[in-house]
C-alpha cells in the first residue's frame, strides 16, 4: 500500500508532473509517466520557466490502483 509518509527515492517509478496555476482555477498533470528523480528535476525547471504556476512530482494512481 502507498503512503504519502512513504520516503522518496528518486529511482521510484510511476511519477507525473502536476501542476496548478496560483492565481487562475487551472490544474493538470503533463502527459508521461517517470521516476521521482526525473519528475522532480522537470517540475523545477518549469517553475524556474513559469513562475505563475507551482509544479510538483505526483504519484501516478490509476483506477484500478485505487480501487486495490
């Protein structure tokens, strides 16, 4: 079972890139599942590129995931 108390190695699979626009109601999450390390370094260099919007590496959960 996944716990968000769970420490992050940034070799763990199954990461996205979300994101959230801090003055408008926008959301999302980039197409592409990676590893930690690899969501991680990507949501930093879109902030440094975007400042209007917080970037953040996510656990990818499916449906059927959730449903385990």
């Amino acid at each position: 079972m996944y716990s968000s108390m769970d420490p992050k190695q940034d070799s763990d699979t199954g990461y996205v890139v979300a994101w959230r626009h801090m003055r408008k109601f926008e959301a999302g999450k980039l197409d592409g599942e990676m590893t930690y390390g690899e969501a991680r370094k990507k949501a930093e260099e879109l902030s440094a590129k975007q400042p209007d919007k917080t970037y953040w590496a996510e656990k990818h959960i499916t449906a059927g995931q959730a449903a385990d």
